[in-house]
C-alpha cells in the first residue's frame, strides 16, 4: 500500500477517483487540493477524501502519487505549482483528455519531462460535473489509457497502471499522438457534434416550441452537449490539430450525405445507412462482452 | 369499445400500438396484416394481436379504423390496395414519420383526400425494429402528434386522438409542414449526424480500433444509428426540403465551430458549449416534468 496519493481537482473524475482508491486502500491517505474548499470540506466530510489543504504543495508534500485532475488549460499552472513539493520518486500522472497538450505543458514547466511523469486518460465520464457527482464505481469496466514517453520510467508506468485496476479499470498503453487521434475521433468529435446540434436548434425561430417535441433519440443524442463548458473549450484548444483533421472529413461526408438527399438517392442513403448501423452494432457487441 | 382496428405492417410502433389497444380493450378485435407470415403467427401466437390475415382487403374489411405503420414509401402502396376494403365511415391514419408525403401519397392514390383520414405520428420508438422488439408501454408519456387537413372529419380525428390517448400518449394537433419542420429538427437530423458520424469512422484507416475505445458518450451519441436503414431512407426522401433547411443551417453552423477551433478563440467556444449546454438542460427538466 502506497502511503499518500494527492488529488488536485476534485470533480467528477477526481472525486471518483479518491472513492475508489478509498475502497480498495490503495493508499494510507488519499489528500485532495482545489480552488473551492466549500467542495473540498464537503469531500472530507463524506469521506471521498482523508484530507483536503488548500495550499498546493502542502497538499502534495509526501506525495507517492499526484494526480492532476483539472481541465488542460490548467496543467501548466499546476505542474509549475507543485514543483516545490516534488522529490526523486514522486509520480505524477494527470486525467486530461488530450495528452500532447499535457506533455508540451510539462516541457515548458520543466524542460526536462519528469522520468516519473505518467500522461494518462481514464475514459469514463458523466455529463455531471462536480465531487458531489462522482462515485467509486465510475471507472469499473471503462478503459484507461496510459501515454509515457520514450523515458518514463517502468515503476512510474507501473504504479499508474495499479492505480487504475484498483479502480476496476482495464489499462491500455499507447503513443501521445495515435491516443489524440483516437480520442479525436471517438469522444471529442461527438461532443461538438451535439452541442453543435443543439446550438442550431437554439437558433431556430420557434425553437423553445421545437424543444418540446425533443423525442428519446434527441435526448440520448445530445446528453454529451451537457458537459461542462469549461472542460471541453479546453480540449478543443488542446487536441485542436488531430480534432481539425476529423471534423474536416466529418464535414465533407456530410456534404456527401446532404448531396444524397438533394438528389434524392434512396439507394446510397440506404447503403450509408445500413453500413454505419453494421458498424455501430459491432462495436456494441464487442463493448459488452 | 370499437369494432375492430386493423394495423398494416407489424413492426415495433405497429406491434406497440397493438398490445397496447389489446391492454386497454379499444376495439374487439385487433387484426394485423403484413408481408412475413412468420412475423404475424408469433403476434397472434403472443397474445399481440388477436387475428391476421395476408390479404390487405380481407384483414381490412370490418375494421372501424386502419392504421398505417410501414415505412413512408410503402404508403402510397398500402393506401391503393385498402381501397377496395374502405366503407363511407372507415377511418384511416399512419404513424409515419413525415407528413407531407403521407399526403401527398393519399392525394395521389385517392384524388380526393377521404375526410376520415387523420395523419398522425407518435413520436417515440427505439432503436430496434420488429415485432418482436414492441411493448405496451412503447407510447406512455410520450407525445403524438396528429396533422388533419381542413376538411378532415372532426369525429374521425377524436376517434385516433382517443387511441393514442388510450396507449398512455397526450396528443397535439399541428399543420402538416409545422410537424415536418420540427421533426426535421429534433430526429431527422440528429439521425443523420448520427449516421454520418459511425459512417467517417468506419472509413478511417485504424476503424476497428478506434471503435475499441468508444466510451459512453459515443455509445448514447450513435444508438440512433443503429435505426432501420430503409426506414430512414424513407424519411430522408420523404421529408426531404426541410431536412435539407435545417441540414444546411447545422452544416454552417459546423462550419463557424470549426473556424472557432481553427483560430484557437476559446471564449467563443465556451460561449457556444454553455449556450447549447443551458438549452439542453433546460429542455430535459421540462420533458422530466
């Protein structure tokens, strides 16, 4: 058992992660730091965490593991934040969902990228935000994804690694950019697609009218558009370049779409139609077993 | 208590429709007919409907009222071949998507639109299709919407409100194109988005993997695409001009997000993710209440 893990940021996926750690002991103590001790007093109080200091490197001080989980626009201040409290053997791993924007973070903070800095990427989530949101269960069955770098060390790798099978986890590692790639594609695309969806919706004439008639399909669709605002502006910043790339071909197969509807062709549209739920079905099938 | 219903075409909603009315004991008799026998004999075997027969005329004749629930460009079809069962009083309505088509279809088929015919179109579903996929419970607390034309007899539009009310439904009244414009909005699109978005992924080089890491959001954001292909062909066909409006009002605005990523303007993404995330929000607390 590690002796201390210390959390920055203490919402959704933070929070979810102390409980878990909590549950399976993973560490004598689990200490949170943030910027709202309201929450961070409330985390104490319901046993999320052990202990909260509003003080950064207090927080960290005697630190096994730190965890950085804030949105990326605010890695940089945080790796610069905690530099005082960090000793030989201190990991460092952070949540962000865009990790070439976490590594540049790092190399502008310490030139040299910690040999003990593990850039990972739980993919699990609510559209709910805040501690009062998280539960131990959170991660069970999700996949993390694990990013080190050419000179990570193994040990650091390693004790990230535990960190999330205790939480119920499966742990996959792979390279900085294919994960931005990936994620691009899987996560942050749908995200702008759905708050896209309900902006145009927004600006309709008769839209609170429209509204009304928003059927299930609508509400699965858009769930995503009620993430926090904060969290996805930044990932938007962050993994710009692999998010740019998608939404370019995004938009040019919709064009194609939209082609096949003005020209009326019922046999492309039901070709795209039927491949897409194909794919959508197997994937499905192979997420659930 | 109504004589007998006849439903053509026993999918999910029709199938829905049934073992609801069956429940509630709206008419005496519900009777189905279809294209697959197999399909009928489960319904009849389970208890879904109470008799079928393959002959449209034959499961027709008798029936106070005929429901229409096959795809929209199946109806133009089916309205042709009931001709022959119709009496002076039968009353006649669909369950399709669209609602222009269906009328212009009737207008076709019958030259003079027959005032007993009330388009309709509950508004709710699942992804899956068939029969054996339907459920009493399908049209609780969900909306329908029913479209008559001026000169529709107001007895026969109570007589379908009444059956729909009977399911668990509430009932709105609307224009033809108001309906087409807002469906447009709130499940035309957001199928296609849907489609199109497992579509570029399944044409990207490393799809299957990238499917591997499909978390949550994605899984809620595509369950529409996993819709019937035909029955969305027909939609997109039959409810093409203002598909088309709102597609590119959503293609222009895509296109304004993508600017907002392409020149790193944060404070208008955070803008436009808050707006979206507030109307969403908004419009979920009032379809709970």
């Amino acid at each position: 058992m590690l002796n201390q893990v210390t959390i920055i940021g203490l919402g959704l996926i933070g929070g979810s992660l102390a409980r878990a750690l909590k549950q399976q002991q993973f560490a004598a103590r689990i200490v949170a730091t943030g910027r709202d001790e309201s929450q961070l007093r409330w985390a104490v109080e319901n046993g999320v965490v052990d202990a909260y200091a509003m003080d950064i490197v207090e927080a960290c001080t005697g630190a096994d593991v730190i965890v950085l989980a804030v949105p990326l626009g605010a890695m940089a201040t945080c790796l610069q934040a905690i530099k005082p409290a960090l000793q030989a053997t201190t990991i460092i791993t952070d949540v962000g969902s865009a990790k070439a924007s976490v590594v540049a973070a790092a190399q502008q903070v310490f030139e040299q990228i910690p040999e003990n800095f593990v850039p990972g990427h739980p993919i699990a989530g609510t559209e709910k935000s805040g501690v009062q949101a998280s539960f131990a269960t959170l991660f069970q069955n999700r996949r993390v994804i694990v990013t080190p770098l050419t000179h990570t060390q193994e040990r650091a790798v390693n004790t990230v690694r535990d960190m999330w099978l205790a939480t119920g986890a499966t742990v996959d590692q792979m390279s900085v950019e294919y994960h931005d790639e990936v994620l691009a594609a899987t996560s942050h695309l749908p995200h702008l697609l759905a708050y896209g969806l309900v902006d145009t919706l927004v600006n309709l004439d008769s839209s609170e009218e429209i509204f009304r008639f928003a059927a299930g399909g609508f509400r699965d669709f858009t769930r995503i558009a009620s993430s926090d605002p904060v969290v996805w502006r930044d990932i938007s910043l962050a993994n710009r370049d692999a998010i740019l790339e998608v939404l370019a071909r995004y938009r040019h197969d919709l064009d194609t779409l939209a082609g096949y509807i003005e020209r009326s062709e019922g046999e492309a549209l039901q070709t795209l139609f039927a491949r897409a739920k194909r794919a959508r079905d197997k994937c499905m099938k192979q997420l659930e077993s």
